[in-house]
C-alpha cells in the first residue's frame, strides 16, 4: 500500500506537470470511463462531459435503463410518493451532454492495462476511471441470512424491487402482527435510513393496522438522529415502536426465512414482515478489483477521492472511506464534483480549485414532520473532515418541521437533475 501522504504529494506534483503538458491538439480525446451510474457515478459522468466542453471522451457503465434512487425510497413505503418518482433514466446524459452510455455489468479492472471488461466480452480502455458502484452486502454478519433470504426477508437497501416487495409485505400485514427490522451494523449506507423507515412503516400501520408492533432489533448502542426519531415514535405512534440494543438482547444467534424465524439470545421471534439489513462492503467490482482495505471499504486520497492503490483510479459515494462523511446520496454527489474537477484538470489542464465537500441527510417522522443533520468537509492530508455542522432539535415548532420536509423535496429534485440532466 502506498504511503498515503507521500502519494498525495506525488499526486499533486503529477497534476502539475499534466496541467503544464495537457494532450495535444489533434490527438484522440483522453476517455474517462465510470463504473456506476448512481449519485457519484451518473454526477461524474454529467459534470465531466459538461464542464470538458467536449474535450473527454466519457463513457457510463451502469446495468440498469431506470435507476431507482435508495434515497426516498422509504417515503414510497409510507405512501408519500409513488414507485415512478424515484426511478431514472439517463436518456439527457447522452443527448444533452455527450455521454456514452453503456448498458452492461463491469466485471473487471485491469489496472496496468488500463481496461474494464464488460459482461457483454467488451473491454474497454480509459486514461482516468471513475469506480461507483455503490455497497453491496455481508450477508454473514446475520447468522442464517443470505442472498435468497432477501426474497421472503427483503433487505430494501438498493431502490428496486425490493423496495416494492417490502412495501407489500407492510401493506398485507395481517392486523395485530408484527413488523421486525433488523438494523445494519456500522459503517452502512445512510446512517438515518433504518429508522426513517421504521417511522414510516408506522405510519402506515397506524392508518390500517394500529394494534401492529414494530420491533427493532439493533447492533448498535446509539443510532443517527436518535433523540429526534424516539420523540417523533412516542409522539406519533405511542406503543408501537420498540428499539431493542444487542446489549440487551445479546445479537442475532440465527434467521430462518423459510420458516420466518429469527433467534435471539433466549427467545425466538416470529415476525410477520421481517426487514433485514445485513452489514455492507463496497460493490463486487472494487472488492474484486483490489480497491478495498481489509474492512471491505476503498481508502482514498482527501483532495481528489483518488485511489490509494491506482492513482489513474477514483471512488466515489458508498464504496469509500470517506472520513468524517456519511455515506449518503448527497455525500456521493459532493464527491463527485470534486473528482470530476481534479480529471478535468489533469486531463485537460483546466483550473483546479481547492476541494469543497458537504452533506444533509433529510428523514420524514410523520406527515409534514421531517428533520435534518449535515455537515460541510475540508480535504486533509489525512481524511475529509467535518468543518462545520447542524442537527434538528427536539421541540422545533410544526412550521419549521414542514418547511425541513419542503426543503428536502426541493433538495430531491434537484440532486436528481443534478445527476441526470
């Protein structure tokens, strides 16, 4: 592993020359390929072409036509959007920007080749590749679970089908049973995600099945926003919600999905609906590709989220380790643009100025009930760290806590255009 503030200063002296020296006229358009076309990678692909004026060639791998983004994807279940408002397609990248848009999976890197290879049996060279692929799951750190557990025990963590089959599940629940979530163990993607969708699945059940109970079966202590969500449940939906910490039920021992069963120290539950979200690594590519640290995570340089391992290589959003910052769909589009800036720059000699990163991550409680936390993050030689921040408090008044809902429908819309034109 190269040391990481010698390869900084290296990275930054590279960045130079390649400022001093961009390609000459008449030679082929350097070609920037990105793996993963979600918050950072379909952000990358967009502010790459745009803001290059045509002088990169930028290809997009991403396998799916309709992106559904896992953000707001819990305001689906509660019914406060329908399944078409949080899926995307990436038609305006190609037209309205110049993005060459490849529909398949990356199976592979080949770092001293400098090629991706492509499930079709395509492989394709870049001068500067962009890998967001996003996380993909540890099923054994939930005894019993596995990938075809997620099919009667859906996990709901990527924006898709799952995320239908849960809502489902939710709205068929037979009156006075049980919705179990099993929460994700540190570091997960959106650290507030689980429990706004507790509240929402409580909202809903309050509507059309108010004896349900919602049980919460925690690895952790402490949860993002916990002041704010338990005074939002006991407020909103008294009795329903139960929060259980591992130090009081002693960890998951074993799940059976065929059976519906999920066993704690001492006790077996046996819950109508169970939402299992299993600890989570970066996506298949970057592991297989050598990207990741032994926590299953992609170590990266603060000022230009380049790899430590390839410096022709960036991470972006969830696949990273990113410091003080969360993994989130905001965080990922920040990312983005500071990565995107930095190839422009060393591809093209273009200015590059000094990296800026930020993040808010909006939950809904209840109807017109949402809260925020974030942050603004300064590039160091050691890691992105946090330079300013804000939470919601308990006790805010109802104007406040729907103006933060507007605003975080205001926000969704624009991220989104943000993303795919």
């Amino acid at each position: 592993m190269i040391n990481r503030r010698s390869f900084l200063k290296g990275t930054l002296a590279g960045a130079a020359v390649a400022a001093a020296s961009p390609h000459v006229i008449g030679q082929a358009k350097p070609r920037v390929v990105v793996i993963g076309g979600g918050s950072g990678g379909a952000t990358a692909a967009r502010y790459l072409a745009k803001d290059s004026k045509g002088e990169l060639d930028v290809v997009l791998i991403e396998p799916t036509r309709t992106y559904y983004t896992c953000f707001f994807s819990n305001l689906y279940i509660g019914g406060f959007r329908d399944f078409q408002s949080i899926g995307h397609t990436y038609g305006k990248l190609a037209s309205d920007f110049g993005v060459t848009v490849v529909h398949d999976w990356a199976t592979g890197i080949d770092m001293n080749y400098k090629t991706v290879s492509l499930a079709s049996g395509t492989k394709m060279t870049y001068d500067r590749l962009v890998v967001a692929p996003g996380i993909d799951f540890k099923y054994d750190t939930v005894p019993g679970y596995t990938a075809a557990s997620s099919g009667k025990m859906p996990h709901a963590w990527k924006g898709g089908s799952q995320t239908q089959l849960l809502r489902a599940q939710v709205e068929n629940m037979r009156q006075g049973g049980t919705f179990m979530m099993v929460a994700p163990p540190n570091p997960y993607r959106c650290p507030p995600g689980p429990y706004e969708r507790v509240s929402m699945v409580a909202h809903v059940l309050k509507q059309s099945n108010p004896t349900a109970k919602i049980i919460v079966l925690d690895p952790k202590e402490k949860f993002s926003k916990q002041g704010l969500f338990q005074d939002g449940w006991n407020r909103y939906y008294d009795g329903m919600v139960e929060w259980i910490p591992a130090s009081f039920y002693g960890g998951i021992k074993n799940i059976d999905a065929d059976n519906m069963t999920i066993d704690v120290e001492g006790e077996t539950f046996k819950p109508d609906v169970a939402n299992i979200i299993p600890g989570q690594q970066a996506g298949t590519i970057a592991v297989a590709a050598g990207l990741t640290n032994d926590k299953g995570f992609c170590p990266i340089v603060p000022a230009t989220m380049q790899s430590q391992v390839d410096e022709n290589v960036y991470v972006l959003g969830d696949a990273t380790i990113a410091g003080d910052m969360p993994k989130s769909g905001f965080s990922a589009n920040s990312q983005a643009k500071v990565a995107a800036m930095a190839i422009r720059g060393d591809l093209t000699g273009s200015r590059v100025f000094k990296p800026k990163f930020s993040n808010t991550c909006w939950s809904l409680i209840a109807t017109d009930d949402g809260v925020k936390v974030g942050a603004s993050y300064e590039a160091t030689d050691e890691k992105i760290a946090k330079t300013t921040g804000f939470i919601s408090q308990v006790g805010e008044d109802a104007d406040l806590r729907k103006q933060t809902y507007e605003e975080s429908i205001g926000w969704y819309n624009g991220i989104v255009s943000d993303m795919f034109g």
